[in-house]
C-alpha cells in the first residue's frame, strides 16, 4: 500500500527550485477546499524558518499515524486503497488531540469550521502541486523524497570545507 504525501523537492544550488514563500501553495489549497483565498484555511502549510529556508508542510501518512490512535471519536481512519489518513469532519469534536500528537505539525483546527484539518491531496490532484511556481512540491511515497534528501546530503558533504 503506497502511502503518498506531498514531498518538498528543492535544490539549493539553483534559486528557481527552492520555495519561494509565495504561499501560492497555501492559497490554492484553501480555495480547492473552502472556496476563499485564505491561506489559514489550507490544509498546507509554509513554515517561514527565514534564510531562505521556508518549508511546505503536510500530513505524512504515517505508518502507525498517532492521531489516528489518539483521535477519541474514531474521526481520522486510513483509506484502505491507498494509505491516505483522512478526517471525516462530521464525526470530529474539536478536541484538537489529533493537532498535539502529529509528528509533522500537519493537522490544524479549521479556523471557521472548528475541526481538524489535513492534507487530502485534493482526492488526488493536489493543487498544491499543479500551481507551485517553482515546481518543488510533488506526489511522493516518500522512497523518491528520502533518495533525494540524501542526494542533497551527499552534494553538500562533497562541497563542504
């Protein structure tokens, strides 16, 4: 079972392939979802570290997802076709338990809704992807990010003093 997820591919060396904080990411998914330009409401999130080294965040479909665990009111479940971890927003209560456990920091309160909210790759065509001007987001499994990063890691040793 792929477990898929938005993978941030950036490559330092080149300024056209890094996150440009536009948060264009962020307004697309927000309209997809909840028809308004409101980047609270997106299920994506760019994490503003400064330096240049912004990072878009999403759910990463864990293997052993503890919000799905914690979750008391059996709110989050796994799709059984393709390992999506997803909300069913009319059993969520709120109670934000999901939000303190999740390793990446994915999960949010809906601002207007009240209920958790999380990455859903769009039902499988995340508009994330389709409207990243720099091309750095892209459907993983996580093998293809992990390979990356480590390419990335093996360049940077190479050059380093």
């Amino acid at each position: 079972m792929a477990k898929e997820r938005i993978g941030y591919f950036e490559n330092r060396r080149d300024p056209e392939n890094i996150c440009s904080r536009c948060r264009m990411c962020e307004l697309m998914c927000a309209f997809h979802h909840h028809q308004v330009g409101n980047p609270r409401r997106s299920k994506i999130r760019v994490i503003l570290l400064g330096k240049g080294e912004d990072i878009p965040v999403t759910c990463l479909n864990c293997q052993d997802p503890p919000c799905m665990n914690i979750c008391p009111t059996g709110a989050l479940s796994r799709k059984e076709t393709d390992g999506m971890v997803l909300v069913n927003e009319n059993v969520c209560i709120g109670c934000a338990m999901c939000v303190n456990v999740c390793p990446a920091g994915a999960i949010i309160l809906d601002p207007v809704d009240g209920v958790a909210s999380k990455c859903d790759l769009c039902g499988g065509d995340p508009q994330c992807v389709a409207y990243c001007p720099a091309k750095v987001l892209k459907v993983t499994d996580g093998g293809q990010l992990a390979s990356h990063r480590m390419k990335q890691f093996a360049k940077f040793l190479l050059h380093s003093p």
